[in-house]
C-alpha cells in the first residue's frame, strides 16, 4: 500500500478483505457441498447379503425361521467389518489349513471344522483368560486327562498336529453322543455336561431350537460366518491376493529321546537359528529339554533356505 493516499488505499483494503472473505466463503461451501455428494454415493457401511442356503458340515441351517437369520445376519456382518482380525486369519490359513484339512480328513471329520479353529484363536497360539491355550483352546485338565503331556518344558496343546487331534478324536465322541455335527461343535464350545443339561431341560435337541448361553449360541453362526468370509473374501471386501496368503514354512523332521541342554545349539547344527526353531515348534516351553522320562519327540527343522521359500 505504499504511496497510495489513505482514503484510497482503505478502500482497496476493503475490496480486497471482502473479495477474501468471499473466496474462503465459496471454497467452504463447495467442500461441505463435495462432502454432502460423497456421502449420498458412498455409504459407511452395507449390510451383506446371507445366501440363500447355507450349511454346516453338509447340515443346513434353517434360515426360514427369523431368528435364525438374524443371528447369522449379526454375525455376518461382525466377522466382514472385524477387518484386522479377519484379513490376518485369512491369510494365515494359507499356512495352516493344509495340515489341519489332512487332519480332519483323516479322523472322517467335515472339512468345515476347520472354521473352529478360527472361531477359537483366529489361528494363532493364544492363551485364554480362563487358560485355554492354543489353536484350538485347550484347558491344562483336559488335555492331560486325553494323554496331552503339558508340564514346564513341553506343552503339546501349542503343538498344531497334536491339538488337532485332540480336537478330532472330542468330534467324533460329540457326534457319537448328538448324532450330529453341529451339536457337536456347539459342545466344543458349552462342553457335554453344560449342553446336554440344557438338551434334557428344554427337551430339544437341534441346536437352532436351543435357548444357550450367548457365547454357545452364536458360535455356530460364528463358525458359519468365518467359513462365507474366508471361501469368498473379494465378495466381502477383502482384496487379498494368492501372493499375500502366508505360506507354509518348508520342514523335515528329527526324533529326539535324549536330554538337549540348549535348543540354541541344537538349532545351529540344523543350520537354522533358534528363533526359527521355536516358531516351528512352540510347543517347546524352555531353551532346553530335560526329557528325563526318555520320551520321543518329534521336532520340526526347517529346510534351507525355508524363511525365504515361505515368503515368496
């Protein structure tokens, strides 16, 4: 504004600070207007469609009944909008289906079973609050009372091929008692005693007439939601491609009947590391193993080059 008068220059400020005031005016609205057309076209959050039929272990729900579909429509639409959780056990199951399917299909259990091992731990070795631990959450008593060994340096409940044979020979007693699959599955989770109290209370015994407890009640839809989600992820909204499923980590095994004073040592003679070798046998609680009963074990080595193979 220098050497301009001042009536003139205070004019000129007032246009200017008017014309200023006016843009920021009109650029605020067409943001807001920009907004308001985004969210008209793209909505937060749909509700997916359930298909018309669905099954469980080749045993169809029975959709036509209203309460029925609404608990597969919650938790349907729990599993597709938990994103983080669902996207990992997708991909981890690239890992780990393979062996736990060669597992069921040995025992002569449904292949759907392998959506309990999801619907329990997202296929990872976790510890409950209870204590159940594993893949498949196992508590202490039960898998000792089923031949388990569990003690400070051996755990087997961590170990993906032992547990799930613990699984598959507690589906075949449940089928044997229920004489069907989705019961159960429904006593993996409520356990003989809790369900078949309320089988001889209530006087039904098809699981979809049962009034359970929350949790018994919604893992079957649970089960069946995982199993729409991770047969059909793109349909969900999950955009995973073949090259980002993890991959199973090639191995070979050694027997082992002796004492192993260090696991970091051992791992070495195996050319590997111990991080890698505990990651493959987690089961292995301490950095060593005093195997003073001189049972045999089985421990998992990986092959070479067996880190990069499995992410490629």
């Amino acid at each position: 504004m220098k050497n301009i008068p001042g009536k003139t220059a205070f004019a000129v400020m007032f246009l200017l600070s008017t014309g200023f005031i006016f843009t920021l005016l009109v650029a605020a609205d067409s943001q807001q207007q920009g907004t308001h057309d985004f969210e008209e076209s793209t909505p937060a959050a749909i509700s997916w469609a359930i298909p018309e039929n669905v099954t469980f272990a080749g045993e169809t729900m029975p959709l036509q009944n209203f309460d029925t579909r609404e608990s597969l429509d919650r938790e349907l639409n729990a599993t597709a909008y938990r994103h983080g959780s669902t996207l990992l056990t997708i991909k981890r199951a690239g890992r780990y289906f393979p062996e736990i399917e060669k597992i069921l299909k040995e025992y002569g259990i449904p292949d759907d079973f392998k959506y309990l091992a999801c619907a329990e731990s997202d296929l990872s070795n976790v510890i409950s609050p209870a204590g159940a631990t594993g893949f498949w959450q196992i508590m202490d008593g039960t898998g000792k009372e089923a031949g388990m060994i569990i003690n400070k340096e051996v755990d087997e409940r961590y170990d993906i091929e032992k547990s799930t044979r613990f699984a598959c020979k507690y589906f075949l007693k449940a089928y044997e008692k229920y004489g069907n699959w989705t019961m159960a599955a429904a006593s993996y989770n409520n356990g003989f005693s809790g369900l078949s109290e309320q089988v001889d209370i209530q006087r039904q015994t098809n699981y979809y007439d049962l009034l359970l407890n929350e949790e018994t009640a919604r893992y079957i839809f649970r089960i069946v939601s995982l199993k729409l989600v991770m047969s059909e992820p793109g349909k969900y909204g999950f955009n995973i491609g073949p090259g980002e499923m993890y991959r199973p980590v090639p191995y070979y095994e050694v027997k082992v009947d002796t004492t192993v004073s260090s696991f970091e040592q051992f791992a070495r003679q195996f050319d590997t590391n111990y991080k890698i070798l505990k990651y493959l046998n987690p089961w292995l609680r301490k950095p060593f193993l005093t195997n003073s009963e001189k049972r045999e074990y089985t421990i998992r080595v990986p092959e070479k080059d067996a880190r990069v193979r499995a992410g490629i």
